[in-house]
C-alpha cells in the first residue's frame, strides 16, 4: 500500500527497494558499491564499478545540514500549514548529500554543521530529518 503522498511507483523504477522499504518499515537505505564500498544517493551505480556492483544497504539515518533555505511561501498546496519551513542539503554519515525538510526546529535555529538525523515512527510519507540531540 502506498502511503498518503507518495505516488504510487513507477514498474521498474531503479529506487523503488528504497521507497518500499521507507513506506513499509521506515528503513533508510542507500546504495553501497560491494566491490569499493561507496554509498551513494541516488545514484543506481557506482561511478568507479558500474551497477552490478550495487547493493542496498541500512543507512545510519544521520549527517549533518551542509546548506539550507528557509520558504516564506508554500511551494505546494500540502506545505501551506507549514509556513516558515526549512528545506536542508544534509550531508550523510555514509557520504551521500540528501534533500530534505527539517521539521521538529525554528527555522532560526538551523545552522550549517548542525547534526540531524532522519525521524522514524512518524509515518511520514517522505524521510524528514530532525536535530540529532545526541551530540
């Protein structure tokens, strides 16, 4: 079943394993290369080693806000509610870059450098990230 905003996938979409894990299970996963070990996001093969050597694996879920911008105006209809709201390039533990909302912090308080970490067992339709108050 697929969860309230998101569209239902397309037969053959090569990120389908990780929106059916995220739908189901809250899973975050990320390609690994087996033969170098390089994570990447989105990317469905490896830039030294091809697809073959894909893998998904289990992401950590965490990283850190590389850059962000704060919206004054709903890019969507969905979002309007949700005016200031802080859409964030979060630099993965794992390296990947990931594009994302933060939510759970004013959008005062973001900072580049500041951990977060994705927010499960929300249900949330799209991974969103939260500080990391661990660090």
């Amino acid at each position: 079943m697929t969860p309230p905003g998101i569209a239902p996938l397309v037969k053959g979409d090569p990120d389908a394993p990780f929106w059916e894990a995220w739908a189901a299970e809250e899973r975050f996963l990320l390609h690994r290369c087996a033969i170098c070990g390089r994570h990447d996001w989105p990317a469905s093969c490896c830039v030294e080693h091809g697809l073959a050597a894909m893998t998904w694996v289990e992401a950590s879920g965490g990283g850190v806000v590389d850059t962000y911008t704060v919206f004054h105006r709903a890019y969507t209809a969905g979002l309007a509610s949700a005016v200031p709201y802080t859409v964030a390039v979060v630099r993965l533990d794992e390296g990947p870059y990931f594009h994302t909302r933060l939510v759970e912090v004013a959008p005062d308080a973001v900072c580049t450098g500041m951990r977060v970490r994705v927010r499960r067992g929300a249900g949330d339709a799209f991974p969103l990230f939260i500080p990391d108050r661990a660090f």
